[in-house]
C-alpha cells in the first residue's frame, strides 16, 4: 500500500511564505512525477508545481516566479516553497504521486495524499 505523507500548511499571513513537504511511503517499486495540486473553495482541483523523475519541473502560472519546488529522489519526497503569498491561495493543497507498485509491469498509478489546508489571511 502506497502513502503520500504530507506536512505543512496553515495559516500564513498575505506577503509571507510557507513550505509543503510530501514524503512516498509504503510498497512501491518507483515514483515517476510528483508534485503539489491545490483546490479552493468553490474551484477545481489544479496543478501547482510538478516535477519529474530528471528534474523538469512545470509550473502553474499563478505562481510561476515565487515558487521553488524540489525534489530528493533518494527520500521519495518533494518540497514546495511558495513566497508572496496572497489570498487567492488559500486553497487545500494536494500532493501528487505517479507510483510504479507491480515489479513485473512497468505503469505507473496516480496516487493522492490527504491534503492540507493552507490559509492566507489578508
């Protein structure tokens, strides 16, 4: 059974910064892309930041140059920085896993974690 381990979040105030961290745990063989989605109130669920197994990382353009998202293949784990944040933040944030759990079939499974509530108060 595989795990998305999340840690982070709460209440920030408008202009300061927070960092998320998400940790794969379990029974798996391989994590492809990882990375963070977020969902307001009353909105879809979106991509924040995403990164590869090489390195390539997509981010969404609301917080395109005043967000890091980092990867440390070794631990399985991502970790979102997001500075300058705003109230259009406030949001539920999702970690994101692509997992590869059968080692005789190379696909890989969407996996979730719970989410974490992140506020920013303005």
């Amino acid at each position: 059974q595989v795990q998305l381990v999340e840690s982070g979040g709460g209440l920030v105030q408008a202009g300061g910064s927070l960092s998320l961290s998400c940790t794969v745990s379990g029974n798996f063989i391989r994590t492809d892309r990882m990375g963070w989605y977020r969902q307001g109130p009353g909105k879809q669920r979106g991509a924040v930041a995403l990164i590869t197994r090489g390195g390539l990382i997509d981010y969404a353009d609301f917080v395109t140059g005043r967000s890091n998202l980092s990867r440390d293949q070794s631990k399985n784990a991502v970790l979102l920085q997001m500075n300058t944040l705003k109230a259009d933040d406030t949001a539920v944030y999702f970690c994101y896993a692509l997992v590869r759990t059968d080692p005789q079939v190379d696909t890989y499974n969407t996996h979730w974690g719970q989410g974490t509530q992140v506020t920013v108060s303005s």
